[in-house]
C-alpha cells in the first residue's frame, strides 16, 4: 500500500507542477485552446494517443470484448493503430493543420462556421459537441475508479471527485500546453505500463502457450458458433459481424471527434505531421494492441467474481484479471490508468469549455469580449463541465462501453463526413452537412429509446457509415456554395512551383 501511495503522490505532484510551469503559454486565447500553434510533433502525437486510450478502452472495451471475442479482439487495436492513427494522420493531419490556420479558426464548430460560411452550423456543432462530451467523460471517470476500488478499497464516489479536482487544476491553470506536457508524460508511463502487465498477467496463467491452449478448448457460448470449441483462438472470433462494428466505432470515430482532431490544429508546422505520424501509430499498437490482446484472455478468470445476479459485469473483468499481480505491479497499473485517463480528461474538459465559449457566448450572447474574458470564461466552464460530468458519473446509467458507444456514435456521427469531405471536395453543401449532423445525432438518439439497433457500439458505427453516405448525396442535389466563398476556403491549399531556367523550354526555338 505504501508504494501505491508513493507513485499516486509522485504522479499528482508531478501534474500539479507541469500545470504551474505551462501558466505563461495561457495569457490569450490561441495559446490557452491550442498551445500558440506550436507543439512539437512528440507532444502532439502523445496527446492524440494519450486522448484516444483512456480507462475506458483498458477496463471497459478490453474487458468486455476481450471476454466476447477472446483472441480475435486483438483486431480492434490493429484496427486502432491502422485507421483510428495512421490513416487519421496521413488523411486529415496535414489538411486540417492547413485550412484551420488558413481560416483562424480554434475549434472544430469554428472551423465548421467558417468552412461552411454559416452561423447557425457553428452553433449547431458546438450544441452537439457540448452534449455528448458528457456522457464520454463520465465513462472515464467509471472507469478508472472501478480499478481504484480494486487496488485501494476506496469508495466509487471518492475516486470520481478527487480525479475531477486534479484534471480541473491542471488545465485551468496550464491550458493545453499543461495537457500536452502531460500526455507526453502520461504516455511514457502507459507504453511501459502495458508492456508490464501483459508480461505479468500472461505470466500467472502459466505462459502464453499453456494460456492459448486453456482459451483454445473452452466452449462458445455465442449462438452463431453452436457452442464449438475454440472460437475464442479463432482468427475472427464467434463473432465477426458485431466485432467488425466496434473495430469501425473505435477506429473511425477518431476522425470525427473534436478532442482528437483539435490536435492537428496545435501542431507546429506541416513537417512535424509526419515525425508524429510514425509516433502515433507506434504507440497506438503498443497500447491498444496490448489492452486488447490481455482483454483476449479475460475467460482464463474465474467467473464467480465478474459475476452478479447471474449476470456478467463486464467492468469487472480487467480488474478482477489484475488483482492477483504483486502490490508495487498494481500500483503501476493504477498510474497507468490514471494517466490514461486524465490525459483524455483533460482534453475533454479543454474542448468543451473552448467550445461553449469561442462558439456558442462570444459574438451571440456577448459581442465583444477581450482575450482576458473568453480565457477568464474558458475556465469558468471547464469547472461547470467538470461537475456535471461528475454528477452523471455518480449515477451511470449503463456500462461503460454503451456509454462510450452513445458518445462516439452522435460524434463522430455528426461530424466526421462534414470534416472529410469538407477537407478534400469543394461540392460538400450547407444542407448537405445539416443532413449529416441530423443522420449521427438522429441514429444515436433514437436508437437509445427504440433499441432498434441491439448494441449502442454497433448503433454507432452505422451512424458513421451514413454520414459519409448521406453528406455526398444530399450535397449532390442542393444548392452549391458561392464560388468565392469556396475559392477562399481551399486557396491554402494552392502552392506555386517553380521551375529552374535551364531545365525549362526556351520561348523561341532557333531552327538551323
């Protein structure tokens, strides 16, 4: 216990110092939201990962599909690092770093209102962003203070408050530069945190081979399989068709989510988008390949502890898993966690409040505020975000999984297609993008209340799917926008080239 408490009081100080260090980068707006546009490419590909992977997919999407799945949900982290990372960066880093600086532009409704030529989209996108943040945020908080029960014994609610109060001193007083700080930070410890634990865990069920073969003849309890032996070693799974929608929920929502995108808008030049390419993916096989194959062996544990009123609880598997490592190994997958969960924390909290008020307050409920304000204001609402969070938290309505599946869904739902299309291909409309925010949202929404879509994880994948389809087709039959508002918007993307004399063509051609 002393050396859990040790590492937990070494981590805090650790955050509470970097958040006073990064006070002199928070003195106006572009510096408290983005860093002043000038984080280096270790930072940003760290914050993107150290967002991306929070308590949520350690102890919720590993435990739950690790123990759905077995082996073959190793395919949702190859999918994480391929699609959710690498594709992310190589399709909508450097374009995004290009046109949100072309357009000045410091969240993701911002750059909407402006790409779009549209006020009412902003408001629109901030309103949604705002929404479904929350439910994200308190599946963070479940999370980690499941695996804080496990490791100290502490009450739920203690573990809530007291990872709400540290994240709020840490980005009120840095801004993002005191995030990005410490995800770096955060992210060393989570890269060889998860080394450790799989190694360990692999470890006390005998070694890989004895606990692949173990997994390898246990029967299916997933109707599809008709109860065979060794589905959970298979390559697909019992379950390909539900797996294949939390590989395209997790991997693809990336791409339309607003704490993640926001970070290719802070990194410094166009040349550090491909040093954090390469880094990005690194650590997304490393963390999210690693949670997901140690989820893999979650049936190897003994089900009367994961188990209650004869129904699975699928939070409890990862730490039910980690509760039989030695005291100074546990208390390294607390700060694990930890770190990956305040690092998704904090950016969270970070956007929400730039978001409500850099597009909803400013220029609509108050017209002229000075940068002193919209910062004063910023910090105001990372504490009302913070607590209403926290109060939904209390009182989770469902697993963490769902929860994170009804987020991600109306997300990236909404906004990934406005956002891709609108990065590549002049012909995305104004109506075209309402019918993408009312197809995610819609989709999600509905789904909570009808059930039409068994899995809220699968209901969000296929509200991604259509907005990509239905954004085009609506685009392709309502008005257009007016040509120079278009012109201005893709004129970034235009470079002149230049062309040595002596390799070029003479004007006159001399005949002998």
């Amino acid at each position: 216990m002393a050396a859990k408490i040790i590492l937990l009081v070494l981590f805090f100080g650790v955050m509470i110092m970097v958040g006073l260090y990064s006070r002199k980068s928070t003195k106006d707006v572009n510096g408290f939201v983005l860093g002043g546009r000038s984080v280096g490419p270790w930072l940003t590909a760290f914050a993107y990962g150290t967002s991306y992977f929070s308590a949520v997919v350690f102890v919720g999407y590993a435990g739950q599909f690790g123990y759905k799945y077995g082996m073959s949900s190793t395919w949702i982290g190859i999918g994480n690092a391929l699609i959710g990372s690498l594709m992310a960066w190589v399709l909508l880093g450097r374009r995004t770093r290009v046109m949100s600086k072309h357009l000045d532009t410091a969240t993701m409704p911002d750059f909407f209102g402006r790409r779009y030529h549209s006020k009412a989209i902003k408001i629109a996108a901030a309103i949604i962003a705002f929404v479904f943040l929350i439910p994200y945020t308190a599946s963070v908080y479940n999370g980690l203070s499941r695996l804080f029960g496990m490791a100290f014994d502490i009450p739920y609610e203690v573990c809530v408050l007291v990872m709400a109060l540290l994240t709020g001193v840490y980005v009120i007083l840095g801004g993002y530069m005191a995030t990005a700080i410490n995800d770096f930070i955060q992210g060393i410890i989570m890269l060889f945190g998860i080394v450790a634990v799989v190694v360990s865990v692999i470890s006390n069920n005998g070694g890989f081979f004895e606990a692949y073969k173990n997994l390898s003849i246990l029967e299916s309890d997933i109707p599809a399989t008709q109860g065979l032996q060794g589905a959970f070693v298979s390559f697909f799974g019992p379950d390909p068709v539900n797996l294949l929608g939390v590989v395209i929920l997790t991997s693809l929502g990336t791409w339309g989510l607003p704490q993640m995108v926001q970070k290719f808008y802070a990194i410094k030049d166009e040349r550090s988008i491909k040093t954090g390419t390469i880094i990005s993916t690194f650590f997304a096989i490393v963390v999210a390949g690693g949670c997901y194959f140690l989820g893999g062996f979650a049936r190897l544990n003994s089900v009367d502890k994961i188990t209650v009123d004869g129904k699975i609880v699928y939070d409890a598997i990862i730490p039910n898993m980690l509760s039989k490592l030695p005291d100074i190994l546990i208390g390294i997958v607390v700060v694990l966690v930890l770190s990956a969960s305040m690092s998704t924390l904090s950016s969270l909290v970070l956007t929400s409040s730039s978001t409500v008020t850099l597009d909803l307050i400013k220029g609509n409920l108050v017209k002229n505020m000075s940068e002193k304000k919209q910062v004063f204001i910023m910090r105001v609402f990372i504490v009302v975000f913070i607590v209403v969070s926290v109060l939904m938290a209390l009182k989770p309505p469902t697993f963490i999984a769902q929860l994170m599946g009804i987020s991600w869904g109306a997300l990236a739902g909404a906004f990934l297609a406005p956002l891709l299309y609108g990065l590549y291909w002049k012909g995305v409309t104004r109506i075209g993008v309402w019918a993408g925010f009312v197809s995610g949202v819609g989709i999600t929404v509905v789904n909570m209340f009808t059930k039409w879509i068994a899995s809220p994880i699968n209901a969000g994948a296929i509200a991604m799917i259509a907005g990509l389809v239905v954004v085009p087709l609506v685009s392709l039959i309502t008005p257009k926008l007016d040509k120079g508002e278009i012109d201005y918007s893709f004129k970034c993307y235009d470079k002149k080239k230049v062309v040595e004399e002596k390799i070029a063509l003479p004007d006159d051609v001399v005949q002998e």
